[in-house]
C-alpha cells in the first residue's frame, strides 16, 4: 500500500513513479485524498499497461493497479 | 501527437479572455489578471506599504478564492487540510513574490505581457522555465515538504474569510483603506463585475487544476502536457483579444508597467519558477488550493503578501521603464533575488528525503 494522501502535486504521481520504477509490481494499492491527483496517476499507470480499479473508502480513494 | 485535453484547454482561454476583458473595463494594461501585483495591491490597501502607485482592494484576489471554494464544494472536493511545512511555504511565498515583483508580474502577467507583444516577458518566461528546471532536480532527488493532515472546516476557510470580510470592509469603510488616485493601482475594472469574472475563473481554474508552473513542470517530469495546453491557451486568447482591441504592441521598449532588465527579469522568474515547484504550483495555483481549504497554500499566500510589503518597503521592486528612466531592478532588489536562490538552495537541501535502497 502506497499512501499518498496529504501530498500536493506533483508528489503523489513521483511517489507512485518511484515505487513502480523500484519494485516493478503486479499489483498495488494507492490510497488518495485528492481527487485530482486520483486521475493524473490514474493516467499516467494506465499508460503503462496497469488495469485500473477505483474503490472509495471513506472520504479517501483507494486506487487498486494491477497487469 | 497527445490527445488535447479540452476543459483545460478552455480554462486558460477564459483566463485570457477575463483578462482582456478586465483590461477593456479598467485595469492596468496587459494586467487583467496579475496575482503577485494584485496581492501587492491588497497589500498597499492595507497599507503594509506605501508606495501610493499600487494600492487598492483587488477584487479578483477576492473572485478568485471565492470561485475555488464554491466548485470545491459544489464538487464535494472541499476539504480542509494543512501541516505540511507551513513556516518554510510562507519564507518560499516570501521570496517568490520579489521575484515575481522584480520582473513586475507573475507567471500569468508574464503570459499576459508576452500576448500584448511585451517581449521582454519572452526572456522573463526562459527564466521561469529554467527556475522550473531546478525545481524538478530537487523533486527527482526526493524534495518533499512532507505531507498535510485534515483539520477542521474553520482551519481550511481562514483566509477565504478574511479576504471577504476586508473586501466587503473596503466598500463600506474605503476611508480605512489606501486606494492610489494615479498608476496602476488607480486602474480598475469596476468592483463587482471584477469579482464576478474572478468567481468564473477561480471556478474553472479549480476544476481543471490550471497552474502556469505545472504545465512546464509536468512536461519535463512525466512527458505530461496536459496542463501545458491552459499555459498555451491563456497566451493565444489573450493575443487574439489584444489584435482585436488594438492593445498589441511588438517590442522591448515602450511596454506598460514593464522594464527592459532582461537579467534580472529572468533571474526574478527563475526564482518564481523553482519556488512554485517547490510550493507545488504557482501564484495563481496557490489562490485556488487556499479557497479549496488547503491552509498550507493560504500561508504561501499570506507569505506572497508580506513578499509585497518587503519589495516596495525595501526598495526591491522593479521599476517601470518611462519616459524619463529606462526603470529595472535597483541593487537591493538584485541583492535580495541572489539571497532568494541561496534560501531556496538551502530549503531544497534540507527537505531532499533519504533515497531506500
């Protein structure tokens, strides 16, 4: 679980980056408070190839990746 | 070829077109829209400086904030946060504001400067890219100011609330302000139809995250040129109203409230460039979070405020060329862009974040 909330942009998006570019995973869990920072990381893993899943969780985003 | 992102695309034409506008109703030339002046202004309202040129209420500051705050809460996106780094967001917002004031406009005037022709600018924009070149160093090496938390609602309102107040203050009680009688601060658009068009604006500004830094910044980082295409756009609408109104004019010399620096123009805009990175968004992008309760984004403001109140106290402002001076930035203003990139070096070194193995 990657926990981006709290973060202004483009924070969220090199968090996200970076985690990817370490550990290459399969899946992944992205926890939001922003919705706009939801869609530009949304974009950009989908421009990967990840298959995207949006789940809310409370007053946050849980965003699920996975290929 | 990147698909073209529409809304956004629309967002900075309304930016360009509410500019040429507020310009035709009364602002100053090429400054429909200017936050680092405007906010000066409000400083100059509140005398907490006494340059006599640029002192009035704006309106827009007010318009601004308030559109964000709505389409945030229209949107169910308001939320109230604060805590990530404020005391160093408020020195960041000091010292991009005398950039800003340096060069004599924010990254959306310089936009605005370069559609009426104001070549200049030109330059002014190579610095703010470069300064947003620096900046994405520091995020690529792991610059962070650490993350906010949700606070109460009341936290999130502060400065939505006392800009409102002061505004409605000012058309009640204006004998309790300064308003200059001569220079730019004399030249207004009339009051309501100028915080009318800035609710739109801030509104819209909201909705698609418009911010003149982020466009650049996102492009080097991401090859993400979403928001570049509101960058591009508030420039083409705005030259486009400028040919049609008869207001562009190509050229260095004779521009409206301009020098012809190009130094230290650029060096002022390199600073305001890496410090909204470092912020996470520029001037006007600093308004529009604050009015969606971010109290981080409203300390950079008060900071940008303050900013305003050293460049004219200080004698750090740049000077607009006349007929009689060829104006520019003065030794203390130059002194205090060079003490500027020396406290973002050191804020950068100090919040880069141990890389994990």
């Amino acid at each position: 679980m990657v926990d981006v909330r709290g973060l202004l942009c483009p924070m969220p998006l090199v968090t996200v980056r970076k985690e990817i570019e370490k550990n290459a995973p399969a899946s992944l869990e992205v926890l939001f408070d922003d919705k706009g920072a939801l869609d530009n990381v949304t974009r950009f893993v989908t421009g990967l190839g990840y298959k995207t899943e949006v789940v809310k969780d409370g007053p946050d985003y849980k965003l699920v990746l996975s290929k | 070829m990147k698909k073209i992102n529409w809304p956004i695309v629309l967002a900075g034409g309304l930016v360009g077109l509410a500019a040429v506008v507020l310009t035709a109703l009364g602002n100053p030339a090429n400054m429909g829209f200017c936050i680092a002046c405007f906010l000066r202004d409000i400083a100059g309202a509140t005398k907490m400086h006494s340059a006599a040129v640029v002192q009035y209420f704006r309106p827009e500051i007010v318009g601004l904030v308030l559109g964000a705050f709505i389409m945030s809460v229209a949107s169910k996106e308001y939320r109230a946060k604060a805590g990530s780094s404020p005391a160093t967001r408020f020195v960041l917002g000091v010292f991009v504001m005398i950039g800003a004031l340096a060069f004599l406009g924010c990254p959306l005037r310089m936009m605005l400067r370069l559609a009426g022709g104001d070549l200049n600018a030109l330059i002014a924009l190579f610095g703010f890219a470069a300064g947003i070149g620096v900046g994405v160093v520091c995020l690529n090496k792991g610059f962070s100011l650490k993350r906010a938390y949700d606070v109460g609602k009341a936290e999130g309102s502060m400065l939505l609330v006392a800009l409102v107040g002061l505004f409605i203050l000012s058309l009640a009680v204006p004998s309790l302000f300064a308003f200059s009688e001569k220079g730019p601060g004399s030249m207004r658009a009339p009051a309501l139809v100028a915080l009318l068009i800035a609710v739109v604006v801030g509104a819209a500004a909201y909705k698609t995250r418009l911010c003149m830094a982020g466009g650049i910044r996102d492009g080097i980082m991401f090859k993400d040129f979403r928001l570049l295409f509101g960058f591009v756009a508030v420039f083409v609408i705005a030259l486009i109203g400028n040919i049609v109104m008869g207001n562009f004019k190509l050229g260095f010399a004779g521009q409206p409230v301009a020098h012809s620096d190009h130094v230290w123009s650029f060096l002022g805009m390199a600073l305001v460039g890496w410090g909204s990175v470092l912020l996470g968004g520029c001037p006007l992008r600093q308004l529009i979070l604050a009015g969606a309760g971010n109290g981080d984004s409203a300390v950079a403001v008060l900071g940008m405020i303050v900013g305003a109140a050293f460049s004219h106290n200080f004698g750090l402002a740049g000077a607009a060329a006349s007929a009689d001076a060829a104006g520019g930035v003065g030794i203390k203003g130059r002194i205090a862009i060079i003490v500027g990139f020396v406290v973002f070096a050191a804020i950068s070194a100090l919040n880069i974040q141990k890389q994990e193995n």
